[in-house]
C-alpha cells in the first residue's frame, strides 16, 4: 500500500520492520467480587507486581548501560515503591474488605496517593507524582495482560510509527535502532520535526491516524526525499527503492566533499554557517558537519525529562564543557525557551488555553527571577572558558530587552563581588520571532549585538498558524509574502546599526530558501547538523549579485505561487542544487 498524505519533517530513506507505539486503553473493573473470589484478586495483584518488578529490574540494567546511573536510580526507585509493604497492605485491604477486583484496588490506592501528593506545596513530594503514576500504569498493564511497549529494550532496527515524538519518548529508545519514523501529529516545524531532523532520522509526520493503518512486523519503506512511504511494498517497489537509496548515497557522498569548504558565493560574497544544537552530546558532531560556530543552543531541553531544575553549578558546568569542546569558537546561548510545545512538569504551568500565546521563555523568567539568575549566572561563568553569547527568546519589546540588560549587569556585578571571572563583554542578541519584535527590530537593533530571526515562530505568529497543527499545515508557509517582508526588514535594521542577523529557524536550511536569504544579506545561517553540506553546495553555487536582484523581484510578488516561481526558475537556470 502506498500513501503520501504527510509532511515530509526529516529527509532520508529507511526500509525495515514497523514497531507501533501505541498505549493501550486501560479499562478498569468496578463491579464488586465474591467472598470466594478475594483469593484469586490478591493473587493477581501479587504476580502483576512480580512481573513489574521484574520488568524494572532488566530496564534498571539497560539504562545503566546506555544512559548511565542518572536515570537508572528512577527505575530502582520504582522498584522500591513497588516493594513498599504499606502500599500492599492498601491494596489487600480493599480487596478484602470493600470487594473490590485488584485492578480496582490498584487504581484507587495509587489515585488516592496521586491526588494526596498533588495538594501538598513541596516540589520534591510533587515529583512523586509522576513515579506513582507510571508505577500505577505499569501494574494495571501487567494485571490486564496489555502490552506494554518498552522502546528502551528494544534491540532489533525498527521503523517507529507513534502518535508524537515526544522528548519522554526519544529518551527511552537508542537511537540507533530507530532508523526512521511516521507519526500521527506534528507539522513541518513541530519540535517533533526538528528533533527528528537533528538526529538525521527520516520522518514523515502529520499523518492523522497512522498509528491505526501500520502494525507491528508491517515491512515498511519511508521514502522521505519524495515524501511517500510504502506499507508491506511489492518486490518491484523494493527494487525501486534500492536505486533510489544507491543514488541517494552517491549525493551524499559527494556533499561530503564540500562540507568543508567556506561558504562563499560564485562572486566572493562570504556568509557563515553555524548549527544548531539540543543537547551537549551534538556538540562533537559541530565540527565535523562542516560548521563553524554554534548558532543556537537550545537549553530548554536541559531543564525536561527531569523532576526539577538544574541549578547553577549544574548548567555552568554544561556550558563550560560546551565553550572548552568548541575551541574559542562562538556558541550563542539560548535561554531556557519553555512552554508552547515543550513543557515541564515541576513548574506548575497555569492551565493555558494558548500556551503558544502563553507563559513561554522569558515570560517565565522575568517572573521567575531564580530561574534567570541561575542561568545567567551560569552562562556568564563559563564565558570565560570560550566565547558565549547570551541570546532571549519570544522577545516582544524593547522593555524586555532594557529589563534583561538591566539584570545582566547587576548579575555581573554579584558574581565580580563573589570572585568569579566572565566575559565583561559577552554579546547579547535577541530571537527575532514575533510580529513585534520584527516590526520594531529598528529600536532593538540600538540596544542588542545580533538578532537571529526564529522562522518557525515568526511564521506561526505572523500567520496565526500553529506550527504543530497538522489539520492547518496547508496554511503554515514561510514563503508567505507577510513573512518575507519582515525577515527583509529585520537584515536591513541589524545592518544599519552595525549589527549581525542570522536565520536559526528551519527556513535556513530550506533549498529554495537559502538563495532568497543570502541575497538578502542575511550574514549567519543556523542550520541543523545534517544540514550544513547542503546549505553550502547552493551558496557555492549562487551568484550573490544576482541573489540580490532576485530578492528585489520576490518582495514585490503578492502570493506564494508567484515567490514559488521565481525561486524555482532561478534555481533551475542557475543549476543552484548541482553538485
Ligand atoms: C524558531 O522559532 O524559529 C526557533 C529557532 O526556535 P524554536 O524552534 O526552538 O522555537
Ligand atoms: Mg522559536
């Protein structure tokens, strides 16, 4: 069966076994027991609990082995809530004395102790929570015989079909058995997407009800250059495919050989090309992808899948790893860009209708003065290990940029008196990625050193279109007139003050994109890390005076269609994809 009805997140070919990920409904039964039964429920009870036990204690070793003590110590923790003999008690106690079935008792006992912690105002108690709650979904598992799919034991390559990607879901697997992936939500800038993208594993997301079409043992083919993929595919389609993945090969092959080279135009015009990074492990693949700086460091993703915050001396000792590994070569540090689709549990978000509108990045951290002192404090003492730049995100206005200056130079002064050595000069830059911001990037451009334009925000907000919406993707495109108009406006008001502008939303890294933004003059591209080669081939390849002339006529066009045809004309006369 052959279906293409998705969006293409993360280019690359895989052709293997399905594993779909898919929890199973559990259902609960309330009706009461006999006397005669109470035997056989206790009995139930204890072996889905030995079975749990069991299962903990083979995924204790293996997280041991792959992601070290860390995370293991959560499972040994499961195991002795498991072992605990008060909870026991509980659970015989409703079984003998209210009838309940031992699924039930389970329920209730762990519901109760969820609902008791969540009341009582202690964080540590509050990150309880989500251990009883997985404990609780593991036994009811066991007791009702549903499968429970542990990605992190799996050992065999698969092709993950899920409803997301989710930051909990890609911690539990090694990433090297996932070789490719189809999910039922997300959209071309969803983080799902990006994350797929950095970890150079083909995706295809947005599917609507995938998950329901795919089984596991399903022979899959993800074709995610032409966007297609292929259920239980005819010998035919195999052969097919094999070229395809032959020629692909080839290409990169030959991409290979370019990725070091500098990124300068036909007509000598030089830009830099930077990375952008989710996790210190990228930072050894900097390098070698061919680029030279990191461009965006997103350090969100260090304060989730935890149970609280990283402190100080936890996040100076990441960043100054980070700085010493890139050798004197710029990092720009993002802050913490939580809320919209990336949440954490431990810090008691309100219940948001928008949370894309909402409680996000620096919105949390200029209420949370902790959060910022500690992260700044952080980045500032690792700055004098490298060069870091400091960068906010979801900027507004220029209020929020002279109060977070303003911050800076008093948490430089509190670490001067502590003893402690920074950079005095450490640039600071802003995301250009909301309507606001760009429209009065001429005020920020005189406070800030750079701007790095956010495409995937800008665009969700200058659109209206939630980026990880895929009942509305049709209507999410960079390429819109609206947008393009304001990236324009932001490169000329960072260049009439002095200052820099790079592109670290995914749009630096589109092909049809990279010729528009160079004759822009945008300076800086922030791409992700299989990227970087192709960037450079059609930078090579573009005359820069022509770019220029070409950006002329693409901001006077009215409609995407008629951006689309001149960018696609252009790239076609001048052979900009060829090797
Ligand atoms: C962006 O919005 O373009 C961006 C780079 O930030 P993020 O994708 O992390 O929101
Ligand atoms: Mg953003």
């Amino acid at each position: 069966m052959f279906m293409n009805s998705g969006i293409l997140a993360s280019q690359g070919l895989a052709f293997g076994k399905a594993l779909l990920y898919k929890e199973e409904k559990i259902i609960i039964n309330y009706n009461k027991i006999s006397i005669n039964e109470v035997d056989k429920e206790i009995k139930r009870f204890i072996d889905a609990r030995h079975k749990s036990i069991v299962q903990l204690k083979s995924i204790v070793k293996k997280a041991n082995k792959l992601f070290g003590r860390k995370k293991a110590i959560i499972f040994e923790g499961h195991i002795l809530l498991l072992e605990d003999i008060e909870l026991e008690q509980e659970i015989i106690t409703l079984i003998k004395k209210l009838n309940f079935t031992a699924d039930a008792a389970i329920f209730s006992v762990m519901n109760d102790q969820i609902i008791a912690l969540k009341n009582i105002n202690d964080i540590y108690l509050k990150e309880r929570v989500i251990d009883i709650h997985d404990i609780s979904k593991r036994l009811l598992h066991n007791i009702l015989e549903l499968e429970i799919i542990d990605l992190s034991l799996i050992k065999d390559k698969i092709i993950l079909i899920a409803k997301d990607l989710t930051p909990s879901l890609i911690a539990q697997f090694d990433i090297k058995v996932v070789i490719g992936l189809l999910t039922d939500l997300g959209g071309s800038t969803s983080h799902t997407s990006i994350i797929a993208r950095s970890l150079g594993l083909p995706a295809i997301v947005g599917l609507g009800n995938i998950t329901s079409k795919i089984k596991t043992g399903d022979i899959v083919i993800l074709d995610g250059i032409n966007n297609k993929f292929y259920i239980n595919p005819s010998s035919d389609i195999i052969n097919e495919f094999k070229l395809l993945r032959r020629k692909f090969f080839i290409e990169k092959n030959e991409l290979k050989k370019i990725k070091d080279l500098t990124a300068v135009t036909l007509d000598g015009h030089m830009v830099e090309i930077s990375v952008n990074i989710n996790k210190i492990d990228d930072v050894k693949n900097v390098f070698s992808s061919g680029a030279e700086s990191i461009g965006l460091y997103r350090t969100e993703f260090l304060f989730m899948n935890r149970s609280s915050l990283p402190d100080e001396e936890e996040q100076f000792l990441v960043y100054k790893d980070i700085a010493k590994r890139m050798n004197n070569k710029p990092i720009v540090i993002r802050t913490m860009d939580i809320g919209g689709d990336k949440y954490i549990s431990y810090l008691n978000f309100p219940k948001e209708e928008n949370p894309f509108l909402g409680w996000r990045a620096i919105r949390i951290m200029m209420d949370r003065k902790d959060i910022l002192y500690s992260q700044i404090r952080a980045i500032l003492r690792a700055s004098y290990f490298g060069k870091l730049y400091i960068m906010f995100p979801m900027i507004i206005s220029l209020e929020e940029v002279l109060f977070l200056k303003k911050e800076i130079s008093k948490i430089k002064i509190e670490l001067f008196n502590d003893g402690y050595f920074f950079d005095n000069n450490i640039k600071i830059g802003v995301m250009i990625e909301t309507p606001s911001a760009a429209i009065i990037s001429n005020h920020l451009a005189k406070e800030v050193d750079f701007f790095s334009i956010g495409t995937n925000d800008l665009t969700q907000y200058t659109l209206a279109v939630d980026r990880g919406n895929d009942s509305i993707s049709h209507l999410y495109n960079p390429f819109s007139p609206a947008v393009l108009y304001l990236i324009k406006r932001i490169i000329n008001y960072s260049h009439i003050e002095g200052k820099w502008t790079s592109v670290c939303g995914e749009l630096a890294s589109d092909r049809n994109a990279v010729v528009l933004l160079l004759g822009m003059g945008l300076d800086k591209f922030s791409v992700n890390i299989t990227s970087v080669a192709n960037v450079k081939k059609i930078i090579r390849n573009t005359n820069f005076f022509k770019a220029k002339k070409l950006v002329k006529n693409v901001l006077s066009e009215s409609t995407v269609e008629g951006v689309m045809y001149l960018l696609n004309k252009f790239i076609r006369k001048n052979n900009i994809l060829n090797i």
